[in-house]
C-alpha cells in the first residue's frame, strides 16, 4: 500500500505526490481518504477513498529511468495503430489511456502525431476528439518523464527524438 511522501500516477491526474489522509464524515459516516496533490498543478487536490478498490486500483507506481529509456527504444519498432471509426478510435484510446500502460500511451502519441502530419499536408487539422486525447495523453507522459528524468515537460518531446535517434545508429 502507498504511504504519505510516495508519488503515483493517478488515473488522467497524471503524476501526484501522497500529502496523508483525511478522514472526511459524509452523510453520517466516517470515510478515511488518500490526499493527492498533483504535482504540476498545485492548486488541485484529489481525495481518494481507502475503502474504494476501484478508484485505489487508478493509482499507480511511477516508472522509473531505466523503464523510460526501454519505452523510448522500442518506439521505433511500434506500427502505429489507426483505427478509422471515429467512436471506435475515440473509446479504444481512451481505454488505453486510463489502463495507463506508457508504451501503449506512446504509441497512441506516435500514431496521432503521424495521422496529424498526414492531415496537415492535406491542408486539414485533427478532430477535437484525436486532439484532446493527443494532449491527455501527453500530459500523463510527458509530466511522468520529467519527473522521473529530472527535466521540465517541455523537454520532454526533444528528449525523447534525442533517444530515438541514438537508437537509430
């Protein structure tokens, strides 16, 4: 179990430092919470209830360098995955956002980057929907990284075609 001073990934939260529990009385009972704050946004907190398996099963350990830098050398190998439905697309991505599984997270980014620079040379842009899953899915990737790679999130990306490109060679 997580104690206070741990840092998690949260569900789309993103990367949140455990600050203790706060027992909360609601409609007459007595519920103990995890108090979160997430880190690159100090004026939210998110409360979790200790006695609810789902929302607890949303935290997650933070990876660390070693499986950052195996994520970023497989990216090259990884097709990227377009699904033309719309829905399909929409629903599939976000399930793979909120499993949280960061390679699969990468190639959602991988293959929306690519769609969008596909679309760009049409003189066309992305759909809302690709574009707001794009920018959840690289919030929780890229603030993860820089947490863990000791960078800020702009850093990220240019950190990362960095990698890629060493692994090239």
């Amino acid at each position: 179990m997580y104690k206070t001073g741990d840092t998690v990934i949260y569900g789309t939260q993103g990367v949140c430092r455990i600050e203790g529990v706060q027992t909360k009385r609601i409609m007459g009972e007595y519920i103990d919470y995890l108090v979160l704050r997430p880190v690159y946004d100090k004026n939210s907190t998110v409360f979790v209830p200790k006695n609810n398996e789902k929302l607890l099963s949303k935290m997650r350990d933070i990876l660390s360098a070693d499986e950052i830098y195996r994520i970023i050398k497989e990216l090259p190998e990884e097709d990227p995955v377009w699904i033309e439905d719309d829905n399909i697309r929409k629903a599939r991505y976000q399930e793979i956002i909120d499993e949280g599984d960061r390679s699969r997270i990468m190639l959602i980014i991988k293959t929306l980057y690519s769609h969008r620079k596909k679309q760009e040379e049409k003189g066309r842009r992305l759909h809302q929907a690709d574009e707001y899953i794009l920018k959840q899915a690289e919030k929780l990737l890229h603030n993860e990284f820089a947490l863990v790679l000791d960078i800020s999130p702009e850093e990220v990306v240019p950190f990362i075609m960095k990698q890629v490109e060493i692994h090239k060679k």
